[in-house]
C-alpha cells in the first residue's frame, strides 16, 4: 500500500494508493487492489476523484482571474506572472502548481476508470466510470486552454514511466470531444445526487469545448455549430427563475439551486477543519474591516476594476447582486431578515454612479435605520502607477484597493480565514449556458439567435419597469465579454474568455492598471506569451522532447 509510484515528469509525488484524501479513508493498511476491489472502496476512490478539483478551485485564483481587464491589486499586489505577463516564466510556481493538480487529478480519475473493471459489480459501476472519463476530460480541457497541446495520459500509472510524449491541440481537443460525446449515454440526464456528473454538465462543457476549438487555427464554423447545440441541449428549455440576488444569496438551498449544472462541494462536513474550504469569498471578499468588527477576512488582492463597475447600467440588478454597496460596521447586519439598522451603528453606502442623485430619497425613504449612513459617492481616481496615469473606484481614506467589493460569494458562517469558506465554488450554471449559446450563434452567423439567447439572461436582470432587451445588430464579441463580465463576475472564467476570443492583450491593456503596454506580453523569441509555459521541470524530467510554448 505504501509503495510510491513516481511520474517524473508531472512532478506528482504519492499518488493513487497513497493521496492524503484517501490514507484518511483507507485507515485498515488493507491493500490497495482489495480495497478498491469492494464498493466501499470503490465509492471512497470515487468521492476522491471528485475532491481534486479543490486543489484547483480551493486556492488563489490566478489562473482564472489575474492579468484581466476585470481584476487587478488591490491592497496586496498580485504574483508579477500570472498578474501582469511581464515576469512569467517556465519556473513559475502558480503555473506549476495548476499543472501538477491537474495531472494528479487526471491519475486518480484513470485510477477510477481502471478499478470500475476490477470491483464488485454494482448498479452504478457504469455510471462512476463516464463521471471519471468526464472528470478527466474536463482536466484535460482545463490544460489545452492554457497550454495548448498537452500528453494525454490515459492509463493508470503503477510503475515509473519517464517519457510522455506532448500531443498537439488538435488531439487534445479531439481525445476531450471523443470522450465526452462517448460517455454522455452512460450518465442520467439530471443527477438526483446534487453535484454529481451528469448529462447536462457534459452537454455544457462540449458546448464550451466546441466553442474554444471553434476559434483555433484548426478549427472549423461546424465547431460553432456544434457549440450551439449542445448549449442548448444544457438549457434544455430551462428559464432562469431564480432572481439573481437570490442565486448568490448565502444559503445551502440557493448553492443546490436547479440553475446549478456543476460545483466544487465544501459541505462542512467534509473538510478536515474550518479552514480546510476555498478562498474564492477571501480574494472576492466583503468587507474591508477585520476581525474587530466581526467581519470577514478578504486579501483585497484581486480587486474589481473600474471597467467591471462601469459595465452595469441603471435598471441591471446585478450591480448589487454582484458588489456590497452597503457597508455595515457590524458583518451580520447584512443578514438579518429585517435587513434593519440599530441606530447607533453606522452604514456606509456607496452608491453605483447612476444612484448618486437619488441618495437624498434613498436616505429619506426610511430615516430611522438611515440617520447616521454615511453616503460615499462613486468616483475616479487618478494616480500614477509606474509612470502610468491609472484610474481607480475612489475609496475611503485615499485606498485604491476597492468600495464595493464583490458579495456573491459571501460566506457569513465561514471562520477568519483565507481558506473559511465552505460555499460551493460553482463550475458551471444555466445563466452561462444561455451566453454559451450566443456566442456559438453570433460566430456561427446567427444574430437573431444570439440576441435571443442573450435577452433571456438580461431579462432575467432587468428591474422592475425596465427593458433591457437588444436587437441582433447589437450583438458583437466585445458585447457577449461585457454581457459574460456583468453576468459571471468573479465565477473563474474571464482569462479563458478573453484567451478564447483574441481579446486578452487588448483588454488587459486597455483596463488593467497593472499592465502598462503590449510588451508585457512580449516574450524572449519576440512573440507574445498568450498560452501559459509548460513548466520547465516538467520539460527536464521528461526523457520525451517537449517544445516549449512561444514566448519563453
């Protein structure tokens, strides 16, 4: 049970029988093929699978958000790499870190997959198996989208294997399609566990896939087309009911609500301790107070830009759905279910730019909770940064690190903590899919039906008394990224989005105050760093030769 079984070049130290995950679960020494060999086992192996992708989505999110034209430093300073592209290198450690979890990942799911021909029958044996083909399909769809093309390993590694061989984009693409279309069939159409793999997630993530290829050298408009349609197999009809401030709203019920395709569970009975959850509410966060005031810890390192401000209108209820305009010096104030102010504390209110005429009614329209609110309005700031004039949200005392900060993933019963939250990071959602779809329309040349899938979710948005409708003259890429930007707001997609469309150095130039000029993203052979490097030990520890990406 506890050999180690080494694959050199993925850097991944004890793996299959020997994670952390599952020497907590495994307590008997009992050997590994006789433990995986019963349905205990079996099911332990399966929840494992299942409990890597935390090692993805539970720490910082640079992958997902930094170098963005919606997020840049706050109060802390984001990693030069991955935040600015002006410092990446092949060492870099958040690269390799997201690397190494995603191949460790990719071993427990080819350990799954092997193990379901070699257990006790059971009546869901089948079903297990597509969840880890899936699982391990989404891996390798995370990695083609940062490195291109990558060794696909596809075999349970029991003994040392040094030379892996890196496959091209178009077959990795191609081995994610297969995949996915090929175990679809051997899942239900709807989960009834919540978070479990089903028809549904992998409608969403070939939608995405074809979409992502759709826009490659080697791709075709037949991918668009086939992004389209398997969008709206993941719609499925399904309107958006759920309002969105309620969705985000802290509560178990709205983390399960039918709006939810796939997450990353954090059920507090399943983490070791408190702070055993994700960080998305610390670098998101709420509050800028601490501890003292009973507020929740947040880095302040990820803060939105003023472009992401910028983006909502008036009538958008996502504006607050999305930001803590309302500031309490009391953190479960937010929460009470009267949402009633004790007169002796203090709110502080920054209203969006649109507001800023009606705070005298906003303040009359209940004085008595109203009386000590400090109203701050919405302004630009302009500093100079590296020699560069910068804008930023104004904030109290002369910060720039943010006023309304990011609410939707709140955790008022997480500990003070980075690691406290135990809310579920949500991978996939039905509001997304409708964008999915329009994108795959527009490039597919179908702007009717782009503005159609796009209108369901902005009526979704839409205040009382408000049309916030478009026409499908109106419908461009630069408008699906603002509508994808006001909808999915810190949700770990915009890097991938902008790397997608060709957007990522216009964006990122134009909006983010960290990155001065294109030459940030030019690389030692001239040519811009837009994929992430593969990591250089993983280049010196395999035997097989594997090109570098350009730009390193």
């Amino acid at each position: 049970m506890k050999k180690i079984y080494y694959i050199l070049f993925l850097l991944i130290l004890p793996l299959v029988g020997c994670s952390d995950f599952l020497e907590q679960d495994n307590k008997s020494n009992v050997p590994r093929d006789q433990f995986y060999g019963t349905a205990t086992g079996y099911n332990s192996l399966m929840n494992t699978v299942y409990s890597s992708l935390r090692a993805i989505y539970g720490i910082e999110p640079w992958i997902f958000c930094a170098g963005t034209d919606l997020y840049a430093s706050g109060r802390n300073k984001v990693p030069d790499g991955l935040g600015t592209y002006k410092g990446l290198l092949d060492s870099d450690p958040d690269v390799k870190k997201f690397y190494t979890n995603c191949y460790a990942g990719i071993q427990l799911a080819n350990t799954a997959i092997y193990y379901a021909d070699h257990t006790e029958s059971t009546d869901l044996l089948g079903q297990y198996k597509a969840e880890a083909r899936f699982i391990r399909a989404y891996y390798y769809y995370l990695l083609v989208q940062n490195f291109g093309g990558v060794a696909l390993v596809k075999d349970m590694i029991d003994s040392p294997v040094v030379s892996f061989e890196r496959k091209s984009a178009t077959d990795t693409y191609a081995f994610i399609i297969s995949e996915m279309e090929d175990l679809k069939s051997s899942l239900p159409a709807k989960t009834p566990v919540f978070g479990r793999v089903d028809q549904r997630t992998v409608n969403h993530f070939l939608a995405k896939t074809y979409l992502c290829r759709g826009y490659e050298t080697f791709g075709t408009a037949a991918d668009f087309t086939k992004a389209a349609e398997y969008a709206d197999a993941a719609i499925n009809n399904q309107t958006l009911s759920t309002s969105f401030n309620n969705l985000f709203w802290p509560d178990q019920k709205n983390e399960q609500d039918e709006e939810v395709i796939w997450s990353v569970q954090y059920d507090e009975s399943s983490i070791a301790t408190p702070t055993s959850g994700n960080m998305q509410q610390a670098f998101f966060g709420t509050y800028l107070g601490g501890v003292e005031d009973g507020n929740k810890y947040t880095t302040s390192t990820l803060t939105p830009t003023i472009r992401l401000h910028q983006l909502f209108s008036k009538g958008d209820t996502r504006y607050e759905g999305t930001f803590m305009v309302q500031f309490y010096t009391h953190y479960y104030d937010f929460y009470t279910k009267s949402k009633q102010l004790d007169t002796e504390k203090v709110l502080y209110y920054y209203p969006p730019a649109w507001q800023v005429a009606d705070t005298a009614a906003w303040r009359a329209a209940n004085p008595a909770t109203r009386s000590k609110t400090v109203i701050i309005p919405m302004q630009e700031n302009t500093l100079t940064v590296s020699g560069k004039p910068t804008t930023y949200i104004a904030a109290m005392s002369g910060d720039v690190y943010g006023v309304a900060v990011v609410r939707k993933f709140d955790d008022p019963t997480s500990v003070f903590s980075t690691t406290g939250s135990t809310r579920d990071v949500i991978l996939a959602r039905v509001g997304e899919s409708y964008l999915v779809a329009a994108e795959a329309y527009y490039k597919a040349g179908n702007t009717d039906k782009a503005a159609e899938r796009i209108n369901v979710v902005r009526k979704r948005a839409a205040a009382a008394g408000y049309d916030m409708s478009i026409k499908a003259s109106d419908v461009s890429i630069d408008f699906i990224l603002d509508e994808r930007a006001r909808e999915l707001a810190g949700e770990y997609h915009r890097w991938m989005d902008l790397k997608r469309t060709g957007k990522l150095i216009e964006y990122a130039v134009k909006y983010n105050p960290n990155i001065i000029g294109a030459d940030y993203f030019k690389g030692v052979d001239g040519q811009n760093k837009i994929l992430r490097p593969i990591p250089l030990d993983a280049i010196n520890l395999n035997q097989a030769k594997v090109e570098q990406n350009p730009g390193y």
